[in-house]
C-alpha cells in the first residue's frame, strides 16, 4: 500500500534521521515528492509505501517525534 502525505519538520529535527528510521524500524519505504528545506524548517511531500499497519506507525512516529504531519489531500478522497 502507498499513502501520501505532507510533513513540516521544526528546527530542532532538520538535521535527525528520522526517514532512515521509518525505513528502519518500520520497513516502510519513504519516497520523497518534494522538499523545502530551510535552516528553520524542512516541509515535505511524501509517499510511504509498505504495510497499512507499519504506515499508520511510521506517521505517528513521525506526529510523537514533533513532526507536523497532514494527509494529502488525495488520501482523503474515497
């Protein structure tokens, strides 16, 4: 499974290597779809692909970590 979505990462975690720990912990596999990185704050655009359940970990991972995390607006269609 895919999912999309849009992330803004704050100042103090530009610089951790929290998408190699999605691929790490949660098998997921990032795929970066665009990024503005600044030396404030990173936004980006990305696909998670792998398991709906290790998905679901990896974006509240991301939430618990102080990433601000919103689904694409795609992934709200039905």
């Amino acid at each position: 499974m895919k999912r999309k979505i849009f992330c803004t990462f704050p100042q103090a975690l530009i610089k951790e290597p929290l998408l190699f720990t999605l691929g790490n912990r949660f098998q997921v596999v990032p795929n970066i779809r665009g990024a503005s990185v600044t030396e404030e704050m990173a936004i980006l655009s990305l696909e998670l692909e792998g398991e709906a359940a290790s998905i679901q970990a990896a974006v509240d991972y991301l939430a618990e970590a102080g990433v601000k995390v919103e689904a694409m607006e795609d992934e709200l269609a039905p």
